[in-house]
C-alpha cells in the first residue's frame, strides 16, 4: 500500500485560479514526456500542432446543472445551503443540507435564485442515515428546468470559497456540454473553445465523448492514512457503441487514445476492465492508484488537482509518481494557475 503522504505537495494560495482566461485555450500546458522523462512548457491551443493524425481524443459531454441551493428555513428564518443529489422517481428530491441548529422533519425550506427573490419552497420529508434529506420541491417542472431557475452554479470551495458570480454560468461549463447531471465540471474540458476543437478535427484527429456524471466526492481529500483504505465514491457513467467503435478503430490505425481529463481516464478504464473495451452504462466506483494496468488510454490532458485526493493519486499512476511530482514541481516555480480555472499538464 501507498501512504497518503507521497501524495502531498505545498502550493502558494496566490496560485489558485480564481476566475479563467478570457480566452479559454490560452491557458498554458506543461507537457510531460514520459519516455523522455522531460517537460515543455505549451498552450492548450498548441494540441492541433502536438497531436497526431490519426490519434483520437474523448472528451466528456457531461453538464453542470445549477446544483447549489440557497436559502431559510420558514419556521426559525435561519439560512440554509444544501446541495442537489438527485430526483427521485416520485418526484423527490435527495439534497444535502446545512444550517445552524437541527432541521427537522416537517419544516420547509425557502429557496432564492441568484437574484435574492424568493423561488420555491422544500417540503422536508426524511433523513437518510447516510445523512441526505429527502425534500419535495414545490414545482411540477423536470429537476433539471428546476434547477437552472432555482439553482446556483456548484462552485468548489478554493474559487470565492464558493460564491458564485453571473459570469460562472458560462464560465465553469464546457462548450460540448450537453447531457445535465454533473455537479461539478470535467475541468480539463473547460479549455477547449469550438474553433479549437474544429482545429484539432482538421488536424486528423478524431473526437468522440462518453458520458461522466462528476459527483460530489471528486475532490474530497483522502482520509485514511493508506491509500488503498479510502473508500472510492460512485459516479455514473456511459459509452456507446459507436464510442467504442472510434477508439477501436482509432488503435487498429496505430493512433493514440487521448483522454480529456481523469472523468474520461477513470470510465475508460471502467470500461476496459476485462481487457477488452466494451460499452458500458450504470456506476464505476474504480479507484485508479499506482500498480493499475492501464488498457484504454494512451495519454491524458488534465488540469492539476488538489493534495491527497484521489485524482491526484491516478495521475501519479499514469505518469508516475517521481515524474508527475516533478512536474508538479516544475509548475509551481513557473507559477502555473492551479485547479478548476487553472491551467493543464499534458501527459504523452
């Protein structure tokens, strides 16, 4: 087993990204070369020119809905925040919820949107042992029409310690996104614009996308002092035949597989479990840490991650532990900008 500790590194607060580049694709690259043990230092829009024809790159269609909720509880006035889970069938819905002193079952919740008027109400109907509330929302309308209205963007707690501004709408989404119920962004993703994206196709290579829903424990920090104790969260997945179909064709020519962000790595390798990649559709709880035989991916762009969490440790494992830490290293001296808005490390 690993101790959590190899996977620990200081980072200077002024380097954590706050907000992204006006232009999307200008964020710089560190491109790492495994074979030669080497860096470049790059931009996202230099991958038409570092690609190659004939390789392919997946990227994650998935879309944030507006899953942070804001607002009081009737009975006391007492803020309340919670977090969208899911929609149950019966119309439920499964949140998180924090407030000062104890909610209880009965009460209601009053929602705001992002405009500070009052939206709907949540009737709070049970208490999961696991912690969620099971809350019935005060609309007929499908979750995710709810959501946008009533929703605010799910920000991760670095960025404004989570307070959202109009701007995150737009921002902390990919232009490919297109099937809602992330809650938080593929961020790797989040570099790319469709003039890049129309360069990268003319360059010969292909593009495909599979689904990945990012759940909430994607950046929750591993707890345990071994590695392979922590427990690995669930998030759900799909990849279609025709994915499938690109990719295999995509080897069979000699071209790379190139995953965009550790979404798209970790249900590849999901996907590629037997040995052989196939179509896949419900949850991956696949915990990637150093030892892992990777089947279905040949590089990976990704954005850099936060200290022992698990994102972290399946970089470290495709990379290398000695190599990515080094990077890691690098990027800091070269003021790179860290996570979510940050820049990316290109993984060959």
């Amino acid at each position: 087993m690993s101790d959590i500790a190899d996977f620990d590194y200081r980072l200077p607060k002024r380097l954590i990204a706050q907000a992204p580049l006006s232009r999307r694709s200008d964020a710089r690259m560190i491109v790492v070369d495994r074979r030669k043990e080497a860096f470049e230092h790059r931009h996202v829009r230099d991958l038409p020119g570092i690609l190659t024809a004939g390789d392919c790159l997946v990227l994650n269609d998935t879309r944030v809905v507006p899953a942070r909720l804001v607002g009081h509880r009737v009975r006391t006035g007492g803020r309340w925040e919670g977090l969208f889970l899911a929609a149950e069938p019966d119309g439920t819905w499964r949140v998180l919820g924090r407030t000062r002193g104890h909610l209880e079952v009965g009460e209601t919740v009053r929602l705001m949107d992002s405009e500070g008027r009052q939206a709907t109400e949540l009737a709070v109907l049970a208490q999961d042992a696991d912690g969620t509330w099971i809350v019935r929302p005060e609309t007929d309308e499908p979750p995710a029409t709810a959501l946008e209205r009533v929703g605010w963007v799910p920000l991760p707690p670095y960025i404004r310690r989570g307070q959202m501004v109009d701007a995150d709408r737009e921002h902390y989404q990919t232009v490919f996104a297109n099937k809602p119920g992330a809650v938080a962004a593929p961020t790797a993703g989040l570099h790319f614009t469709e003039r890049l994206i129309e360069a990268i196709a003319a360059a010969g290579v292909t593009i495909t996308y599979l689904t990945l829903h990012v759940g909430l424990g994607t950046f929750r920090p591993i707890t345990t002092s071994q590695v392979g104790d922590h427990r690995m969260h669930a998030e759900w997945g799909c990849i279609t035949e025709e994915c499938v179909r690109t990719l295999a064709d995509c080897r069979r020519r000699g071209g790379r597989v190139v995953a965009v962000g550790t979404t798209c790595l970790r249900l590849l390798e999901t996907a590629a479990a037997s040995g052989e990649l196939k179509p896949f559709s419900g949850q991956t709880d696949l915990f990637i840490r150093p030892g892992h035989c990777f089947r279905a991916v040949d590089a990976l762009l990704t954005n850099f991650h936060l200290p022992r969490t698990t994102l972290l440790v399946l970089v470290y494992a495709f990379g290398g532990r000695d190599l990515i830490a080094r990077a890691y290293a690098e990027a800091i001296r070269e003021e790179y900008r860290f996570f979510s808005y940050g820049d990316a490390m290109l993984i060959l």
